[in-house]
C-alpha cells in the first residue's frame, strides 16, 4: 500500500504477496489483523489517531490515503524525473543538485529489511533501475562539471559494488584520466578486462578500447568520449544513440542487466 498511495490495493493482491499460490484458510483475518497493527503503527508515527484516516477500508481491499511527498519511494522518483528533464535541458548545475538529492532517499537498496513476495519485487526492480539511472545522470553531471577527481573516488567504490556495470568502468577510467592519473586510468581498463573475461568470457566493448587507445597515446582528454554517449542500459531501457554498435548494446544490455539483478 505505501509504494502506491492513493491506489486500491485488494484482499487478493495482500494475501498473493503474502503466501503465494497456498495461503492459509486463515489468510483474509491474519491481512486484517497486519492492518489492525499497521494502523496502531501509524498512530504512534503521527502522534494521533490519524491512521483511521490514512487507510481506508473497502469491502474487497483499502486504500493508503498518503500524499506522495509523505512517501520516501514517491519523493526519489519525483525527483529523479526532475534531474533528468533538467539535465535534457542543459541545466547541468541544477540537475546534478537535484539528482544528488533524489540519491540520498537510497539508503544501501529499496525494501532491503522486507521479504518480498512477487508483487514487491517488481517494485523493487522498477526502483533499482531508475536509481541506477539517475546515479548515471548524476555522474553524467558531474563529469561536465569538472569534478573528476571527486568522481574518480567515488567511481573507485561503485565499480566494486557493480563490477559487471561497464559503464561505470568507463567513467572511472575517464575520470582518472581527466584528472592527470594516466597511470591509474590504465590499470583501471586492465581490471574491468580481467573481469570481463573472468565472469562472461568477453572483452571489453570497442568504446572502451578505443578510450584505452587514446590514454596509452597520451592524447588529450578531450578525446575520450563524452560520457553522456554512452549511457547505462538496463532491460527496460529506450533507444540508444551512442558510439556503440548493435552488438554491443546487446552485449552491454546482458551485463548491466546482470550488474544490477545478480549478486
């Protein structure tokens, strides 16, 4: 009820998240009860009897009568959309304050202390991926904004968190680059290889090759690619209309797919 205020949410849809294909014969009286005590929660969270008008109760299910702006889940995404549209407009400052913020709701996973049935997880997967997207717009931001070596730090943590995510590998390695740590930036390439090849038995992509060509010439920085044309992809994204071939969007598809959803 809470990842959809203001939406009906029936006794069947709370009973299928609970206990699958086999629930109890009890099943409906044990749903009243959990809103028996999720009510009782509420009341001791606003300080009043207010809960009696946060959910209500209809004859095949209830409804959390919540404003989005009470609802953590509905503020990340209110604010990842406003990131991106500002960061489409060329907003780059203002975009990569509002996306920082938006990230800061994202607190180590969505629902991560919840056992989740298979209604959730699709919530769950929804809010993985737009924090996934928005973390790139935001690193996208950044790296116009010049804040490489804060990025290369940063980068440094989400590569171990992601090691399948190639994206994030090009950013650190253009990040340590940018930031006159050639040194670094070559041995960067050379770990995202070696996992590649480890866990998928492939190379890196050819834009990544290319970057590693341009740093071990010593060209200027200038000529690795724009970051913001070679975007994350995940299984739900949209066209893409960067350098990469349709080869290699297929093959990034399966291994951002696989950063995000395999442990």
């Amino acid at each position: 009820m809470i990842l959809q205020p203001g939406s009906f949410v029936s006794h069947e849809n709370l009973v299928d998240e609970l206990w699958g294909k086999n629930p109890p014969k009890t099943a409906l009286s044990t749903v009243r009860t959990h809103v028996y005590h999720l009510r009782k929660i509420l009341s001791q969270e606003t300080g009043g009897p207010l809960a009696s008008d946060l959910i209500d109760t209809w004859s095949a299910g209830y409804v959390l009568r919540a404003v989005p702006e009470q609802v953590d889940a509905e503020r990340f995404l209110r604010l990842a959309r406003q990131g991106e549209a500002l960061l489409h407009v060329g907003d780059v400052a203002e975009a990569s304050r509002v996306l920082s913020r938006a990230l800061e709701f994202w607190n180590g996973g969505a629902l991560t202390d919840v056992t989740c049935g298979s209604v959730l997880m699709q919530h769950v997967q929804h809010l993985q991926e737009v924090y996934m997207r928005a973390l790139q717009q935001r690193i996208d931001a950044d790296m116009r904004l010049g804040r490489h070596g804060r990025l290369a730090a940063e980068l440094k943590s989400l590569v171990a968190r992601y090691p399948l995510n190639e994206w994030l590998h090009g950013q650190l390695i253009t990040a340590l680059y940018r930031s006159g740590r050639r040194g670094e930036a070559l041995c960067a390439y050379q770990e995202l290889r070696g996992i590649l090849q480890e866990e998928l038995g492939l190379d890196p992509s050819r834009a990544i090759q290319q970057m590693q060509q341009v740093i071990l010439s010593g060209s200027d920085e200038s000529e690795l690619l724009h970051p913001s044309n070679r975007s994350w992809t995940g299984p739900h994204s949209g066209p893409h209309s960067g350098p990469y071939s349709g080869a290699d969007m297929g093959r990034l598809h399966d291994v951002s797919w696989r950063a995000v959803h395999c442990p």
